[in-house]
C-alpha cells in the first residue's frame, strides 16, 4: 500500500467516521497530529498531500472547506465538511 493510501485511510478511520457517527457537520485535521500519529517521521509533505487531494475528498466523501496554516508543516490544518 501506498503510503498517500495509508494516510488516507487512517485519517478517514480516526477522523471522519468518528465524526460522522456522533452527527458533526465539519471535521477539523491538523497535519501534525495525524502525522504524529500515524508514528510517521519527517513525511509532513505527505500527510498535507494526502489530505489536501481530490482523490482523498471523494473517497472520504468530503468536501474541504477551508485550509490555514502553512503549506507544508505541521500546523497546517484541513476544514472538511461531512
């Protein structure tokens, strides 16, 4: 598996089902935190690549709203709504 596959899916396993089973309309990722996480080193430009795809948006079923912080780093955080 990929590791743009893996991200994709643990985020979608820790951060949008949760969510979606307790009825938010909005989930907030900060990159930093899955990356940490996910026990990943240095693979920030991966988790933001992840998140911030198309391809993650349609399998998650998603649509990002809003993205802060820096391109790349760790506090770069991703607005979906569910």
């Amino acid at each position: 598996m990929k590791q743009a596959d893996r991200i994709r899916r643990f985020a979608i396993a820790t951060y949008i089902e949760p969510a979606r089973t307790k009825g938010d309309k909005t989930v907030q990722i900060r990159a930093g935190d899955l990356h940490d996480r996910l026990g990943l080193h240095d693979r920030l430009p991966a988790v933001c690549g992840a998140l911030g795809a198309l391809k993650f948006q349609t399998k998650a079923g998603v649509s990002l709203m809003e993205r802060s912080g820096p391109h790349q780093g760790r506090n770069a955080v991703f607005v979906f709504e569910l």
